[in-house]
C-alpha cells in the first residue's frame, strides 16, 4: 500500500495517549529514528500484545501519515534478547542518549549495528559497566562530537606518559597541566585516557577484556557523561537558533 514502509527495528520508547493508544519510538536500520501510533494496544486483546515491549527487535509495518505515523502490523521474526532484570538500567540509558541524541528520520546503520550488538551483550553474564561507555563514546564518534586525544587543545602538545592531563568540563577537551587555568577539571593518567580513546575506537564485546579499577571507571563514566550532556546542549542551542 502507498505510504507503507517496512523497517527492521528495535522498540527504545513508549508512553501512552488516549484511552487505549501508545506512542512508540523505534530505532530502525531504514530510517534510524521513528515514532508511530499504535492504536488500541491497550486493550486486553490485541494483535500486537506482547510484540512492542521495549528492547524488542522486529520487523514493523508502518503507515506513514502527514499529522501521525501508524502502526499497521508487527511480525517478531527475530529472537528475544533475554534481557536480565540487572540490565533495565543500563538499556533505559541507551534509549535515552539514542533519541536525544537522533533526529527523526536520520538513518544511522552503524548505530544501529552497535544498539544491536549492545543488547546481545547485555544478554549475557557480562560486567556491563564499560559497555555502556564505549557505546556512548562510539555514538559520540559518530555524531564528530570527540575532543583530540593526541594533543594539548591549547598548546597542542602531544601527550605522553611524562604528560600531566585534565579534562576541562566548560570547553569539552583535554589539556596538559601546564595549560591549565580553570578550577574545574578532571586529572587523569596517560593511561587513562588511552583508556578512554580504547573505548571509543573498538568494537563493544573487547570491552569484556578489559579490568579497570572502581575509580578509573567513576573517572571514565564522569567524563563520558559530560561530553554528552555538553552536545546534547548544543543541539539544544542549535534547535533554539533554527527556530
């Protein structure tokens, strides 16, 4: 039928409208993100129970519409991920850094491989805490939002074990110690930020390789969190600007 697509997709978001309707948000291999109604799935019987639940990977028929997209068949042809209860958290971050991060309609398939490919990990007995954190930092590649990890952003010194380095919250970027003029930064190691360029640049199932301390971790997550709550911000600003 004209206007009716086809998309290999996982379910990321939902929330209710009406009485017996809800808003899914997809993330498809096609067209990356896309939203649809699907209506009446709250009714006690439906043909879609049970195949939109969240972290889903189907196949989903969808009615392109000018005000609304619409749901118009979901075939679950793929087998179901066995997400653990532990991995909720982890998976609901995902969702979220995914449609701040994602335009409507903005196809991405290495995104998509890495979303896939996160959710089969999160399947199994794994430490889960990097994970999260290459995944993030690798959408960050994606998206060209990374500081240089080989030199100084002032000086652009290149950086060695001999180096001192922080992380400057306000400009989103490494320094050397001698550059340093804020009061608010991260120090870390040589090491650590190899660490860090690691995760960004390998594939996420290396990640299970790896041991890092409590605290290198906390260090990583910190600054991880940062460079995204930094774009997320400038594609708030850019937002306000095209308006």
């Amino acid at each position: 039928m004209k206007n009716n697509i086809i998309l290999d997709c996982v379910v990321i978001k939902r929330f209710n409208i009406g009485e017996s309707d809800r808003i899914i948000t997809f993330f498809s291999k096609e067209l990356g993100k896309i939203r649809a109604i699907c209506k009446g799935i709250r009714r006690i019987k439906t043909k879609f129970s049970g195949n939109l639940e969240p972290f889903q990977r189907i196949q989903v028929t969808i009615h392109k519409g000018t005000k609304w997209n619409k749901v118009i068949e979901v075939n679950p042809k793929y087998k179901f991920f066995g997400i653990k209860n532990s991995s909720i958290y982890v998976l609901n971050i995902m969702a979220e850094v995914i449609d701040k991060f994602c335009q409507e309609e903005d196809q991405n398939t290495d995104l998509y491989k890495n979303m896939l490919m996160l959710l089969e990990l999160l399947s199994l007995d794994v430490n889960q805490n990097l994970l999260i954190e290459s995944f993030k930092l690798q959408l960050l590649k994606l998206k060209g939002y990374l500081p240089s990890f080989y030199n100084c952003l002032r000086c652009e010194q290149k950086f060695s074990r001999d180096t001192g380095l922080c992380f400057i919250n306000d400009y989103n970027g490494f320094i050397c110690k001698g550059c340093l003029k804020e009061d608010i930064y991260e120090e870390l190691t040589f090491d650590n930020l190899k660490l860090i360029n690691y995760l960004k640049e390998y594939p996420l199932q290396n990640t299970l390789n790896l041991v890092v301390t409590n605290k290198g971790f906390e260090l990583i997550k910190r600054i991880t969190n940062i460079m995204i709550y930094k774009y997320i911000d400038t594609l708030k600003s850019e937002e306000v600007y095209l308006k």
